[in-house]
C-alpha cells in the first residue's frame, strides 16, 4: 500500500512524499559491497509517487 503524506512548508510550499509497505525494511545485501541505505527504509521512488498521484487527480477525456 501507498501512503501518501503532505505538508505546507512556509517559503518552500507544498512538499508531498510517500511510503511503500511493500518495501522491505532493509535494503537487500550487495555481496563485497556495503549494504546501500535508503533515505527512509519504506520511501517510495519518484515514479511511484508520480503514478499515485497522476491516478488519484480529476479525470480528463469523453466519457
């Protein structure tokens, strides 16, 4: 599932970001690497956003 959080910063404006519970807590291991972090273990990406986002607007078009 898809959370989708807002806040109004005063002088930045409407900041959205979301969480994926489908996301693993930790990000997989990488063999002879250091293990990557994520910003937040459940952020969702920028296109995930973006798709939430673009299907929950007004829909436009001929019925």
């Amino acid at each position: 599932m898809l959370v989708v959080h807002g806040a109004w910063l005063p002088g930045a404006g409407l900041v959205v970001w979301a969480e994926d519970s489908a996301l693993p807590p930790q990000a997989p291991r990488r063999p002879g690497r250091a293990p990557r972090e994520r910003p937040h273990p459940f952020a969702a990406d920028h296109a995930a956003l973006a798709a939430a986002l673009a299907s929950a607007g007004p829909q436009t078009g001929t019925p």
